[in-house]
C-alpha cells in the first residue's frame, strides 16, 4: 500500500522535525529558561550559523527565537565563554558556526584539512614570517581577546584600520594586517595553534584570545 502526504503535511513534518510549530512566548522568561531554550533548540540544530548582518536582527539570534519566542540572546553570548557552563563553541562548519561540543570535536578534521589545504595565503605568511604566529599568541596573552585590528597595531603595524578587510601584502614585502593569521590561530586544527579561541561576539569584529585552559 502506498500511502501519499499533501505538501502541506510534508512542510508541517519538517518544519516540526526543526523543533518549529510550537507554543511561543511572548515575554521574557527567566535566565534559566532562556538556557532551556537555547538548548532544546541546538538539540535539533546541533548548530547556529553565525552572521552578524542585523536588519532585523542577527542570524544566530534568529532560531531560538522562531522555536520558542522571546529570549535574551545575550544566554548566548554567555554560552560560548570557556568555562564549566560552556554549551557552544565558535567553529568552521561549512562557514563560521556556534556548534554543540559534539559537532566541534567532529569538525576537527574540517580544521585540519582547512588549515593544510585552503589558507594558501597563512602558508605565504609563514614562509615570509616565520615569527608572526608565535608573536600574534604573545600579543593575545598580553592584551586579552582582541581583534586582528588591535593585535596588527599592538605589534606596529600603525596603518591598520578597524574596518573589514583581509590580509594583504605591502609593496614592501610586510603583511599589513594579522585578519586572517589571527583567524587561522583560532580555527586550525593542529595543537599548537587550537589553543586560542573565539569569546563572545558581542560586536564586530571578531576578538580572539588565549584561554587559560582549552576544553
């Protein structure tokens, strides 16, 4: 017997299986509930993309909010802190992701290959500055998480602005930013470098930073 569903039942049943149809609240919970909801949401999610366009509001902020109403993103921000409470963590999924730790342990592999495959440029910088990796944890441990524009001025590089932009290569042979060195230091796979992470993005840019501890 073959049994058929309209394409409205279909939508009902994906978009149910996402953990949407449900009640919504319409005030603000409690701190705990709003934790609850963040996880009950990632347990169908595994994980949140990041980006930080906000015409209406930021995209990672979006999914616990269409599944259970109004939260406080900012149990969010808290959740990716290191620390015992920890819940996600800034990953390279297929781009820049809040995952579960479950998702992050899979996603070693992502960052390895990335790491040995994609960042042709880190290659180009370490071949030219074999010392900049070293130096860019030295400034992170003396400045706390900090952005690429602050690790560039903190190491003398005084034309660095603090808008968007790549790394890219003076006439005089000297890398002018540390955007994507700093980036690389926070999602490569290989021990020397996953010791640095990403802390909260309460703004833009992205900050990185030394954790007294990687869990």
């Amino acid at each position: 017997m073959i049994e058929t569903l309209s394409w409205t039942t279909a939508r009902r049943i994906a978009l149910r299986a996402q953990g949407m149809g449900g009640a919504r609240r319409t005030q603000m919970p409690a701190a705990a509930v709003n934790r609850r909801a963040l996880q009950r949401t990632l347990q169908h999610t595994q994980l949140l993309q990041i980006d930080s366009v906000n015409i209406f509001a930021r995209a990672h902020h979006l999914p616990v909010y269409t599944r259970t109403g109004v939260w406080d993103p900012s149990v969010l921000e808290r959740a990716v802190r290191p620390g015992p409470h920890r819940i996600v963590h800034e990953s390279l999924a297929h781009e820049a992701a809040y995952t579960t730790p479950e998702i992050h342990r899979l996603l070693s592999f992502r960052r390895r290959a990335t790491s040995e495959r994609d960042w042709g440029e880190i290659r180009e910088i370490a071949t030219a500055s074999p010392q900049l990796f070293a130096r860019i944890r030295a400034a992170l441990t003396e400045l706390g998480p900090s952005s690429a524009a602050a690790v560039s001025r903190h190491l003398g590089d005084t034309e660095r602005g603090d808008g968007w932009g790549g790394a890219a290569p003076r006439a005089s042979g000297r890398w002018s930013t540390c955007s994507a060195p700093v980036s690389w230091t926070a999602w490569d796979g290989t021990p020397s470098s996953s010791a640095c992470t990403c802390p909260p993005r309460t703004s833009q840019p992205r900050r990185t930073r030394v954790p007294r501890s990687v869990s």
